[in-house]
C-alpha cells in the first residue's frame, strides 16, 4: 500500500503531526510526505491513502488572508514563532479545487489551538451552514471517505 500524507503548515506543528502519521503508517505501508505545494495531482493519483492536514485558521481551512497574517505574526518584533520553511505556496483550501473528481480512501487531520472546537473550529471538518465552495465539498469527501 502506498500511503500519501500532504500538509499545510505555517509554524511547523501540522508538519509535526504529518511526520508522526507517517512513523505510524510505516510498518504497512511506502509512506510519502509532502508538502502542499508539491502534492500534485498525478501523485494523489497513485496513492492508495491520502491523508491531509491542515492548521485550523478563523473556524476553518486556512486562506490567504489568514496565511498572510500568520507571517506577519511570526515577524513581530519579540515573537518566538517561526514559519516552517514549506509554509510558502497555496493553502489547502487552493489545492483541493484541483482534486473534486479523485476518489478514495482518505483522512483529515488539523492542528489548533489547545480549546474546545466550538471555540477554535477545526480545517479538516467543513464548517456547518457556510457556501458550498470547492473546498468544503473536498473536506466533505475526506471526512466521507475516511
């Protein structure tokens, strides 16, 4: 079994997990992990698992916006925050519009801060009651296909 485990992270922690996924999966399976931004099409194709993470930004999937702002963030004079060096790129939310007619096994996993849900929200469950965009009817099919 080919595993693919494709991340969004600003700070390094859902990088973090995505390695620990991957020591997980190891022992059954060829384990590939990838950033984003290099996660293409033809290499989701070949997985026989696609499991995606993602940072939890304002409720949901992070956007460029909040992408922006997170940088900013780690470049305030005193702050202890870093940018993972694969932050750079498209988000999830970007990358998933390119993945609506790919079917299989997946799972979903975020990173948040450390609160109840209803108060941070989380990327990988779409929001209830927002717009049916792309991104919403791919973390539909994650969490549906999980």
């Amino acid at each position: 079994m080919k595993a693919l485990i494709v991340y969004e992270s600003m700070y390094g922690n859902t990088h973090l997990v995505a390695d620990a996924i991957a020591d997980g999966l190891r022992p059954v399976a060829e384990v590939e992990v990838l950033p984003v931004e290099v996660a293409t099409r033809a290499r989701v194709a070949e997985a026989d698992l696609l499991v995606v993470g993602g940072p939890t930004h304002v409720h949901g999937l992070s956007r460029a916006s909040t992408r922006e702002a997170a940088v900013e963030a780690a470049e305030k004079p005193g702050s202890e925050l870093d940018v993972d060096p694969d932050a750079e790129g498209p988000g999830l939310r970007d990358w998933f519009e390119n993945l609506l007619d790919l079917t299989g096994p997946a799972a979903a996993f975020d990173t948040r801060a450390d609160a109840s849900p209803v108060l941070t929200g989380r990327a990988s469950k779409a929001s209830p009651g927002g717009s049916d965009t792309p991104a919403r009817r791919s973390s539909s099919l994650l969490r549906a296909s999980s």
